[in-house]
C-alpha cells in the first residue's frame, strides 16, 4: 500500500507542475511597465485593455489633470498629459510589477542594493510617512519609490517621479 501512495503522489506533483502556469511579474524600467509605455496615448492604451475610463486626476494638479487606473495584473495609475491626445505622463504601481527584482513590499535595503545610486530624501518623512527616493539616469532612472517610514518597505514606485496628491 506505501508504495502505491508514493506513485500517487509523483503523478499528482507532475499534473500539477504542468497545469499551473508560471506568475512571472512585470518589469518596471525607465521607459514604462511591461506595455504601459511613457507618451503611450490614452487611446492605444485603453484600446489594449491595459487601463481602464479615463477620469478626473489629482485636483491639487490642476482642472484639466486626466487619469486612469491600470488593469489586473498591475495595480495603480496612469496619469496623462493636460492635452490631447493625452500621452501617458506618469505611471504610478501599487502593485503587479517590479524593478530590477525590487516591488511594492520589498525592503529599503534590497533597494539599496538594486539601486546603489538611488537618492533617499528624509525631508518629507513627517508629513508624508514616506522616504522619497529617487533613482536618477545615470543610476537606471527615472524611477521613483516611496519607503513607509514605520515599515522600512516600498508602499509605491514611480515613472518617472512620484505624484503626491492628497
């Protein structure tokens, strides 16, 4: 009877591994997130299913700002440019995708690592709970992260910097 258990479960491990297809998460570069590209239009981008309506964005931005929310599996936002045809100015992740291995969740020192030039700002640690840090060119930027002051991990990542509104 043992034996008989041990061929179930080689047979069950080598069913499963070949119907559970492989997650692998999308790549933040300086360019964009996976398809979500910088200067992509808003019409090329909804037309993919790669972001949902357009709607109003951040207020303090100004009247005419334009934003919509990225589509599974990415978590976040798309803000555009204030003319038409509205190009994809800023891409915020929550979620779904990572840079150089480092994604929301990660630590600041696996940051540190990824991003050896990367620029941490303290200066709006009280305000805001967050370090600001900031990746520039020369150190595979523009990409921006803000690091939860309390946690010590990525809460969001930014292309090509981040866009506080609240």
């Amino acid at each position: 009877m043992p034996h008989f258990i041990a061929r179930f479960c080689i047979i069950l491990t080598a069913v499963s591994a070949f119907s559970a297809p492989a997650v692998r998460a999308t790549t933040i570069t300086p360019q964009g997130v996976g398809p979500v590209k910088l200067g992509a239009r808003y019409a090329d981008l909804q037309a993919k299913g790669l972001v949902g309506p357009i709607g109003p964005g951040c207020e303090l931005a100004g009247p005419n700002t334009r934003a919509a929310k990225l589509r599974p599996p990415l978590k976040g936002s798309v803000d555009f440019t204030l003319t038409e045809p509205r190009r994809a100015a800023t891409i915020t992740v929550n979620g779904g995708a990572t840079a150089r291995g480092v994604g929301v969740g990660s630590t600041s020192r696996a940051l540190k690592t990824a991003f050896p030039a990367a620029k941490f700002d303290h200066s709006s640690d009280e305000v805001f709970l967050a370090t600001f840090v900031r990746v520039p060119r020369s150190g595979g930027g523009p990409i921006a992260f803000a690091v939860s002051t309390k946690t010590k991990r990525v809460q969001q990542i930014a292309i090509p910097n981040l866009a506080v509104c609240e």
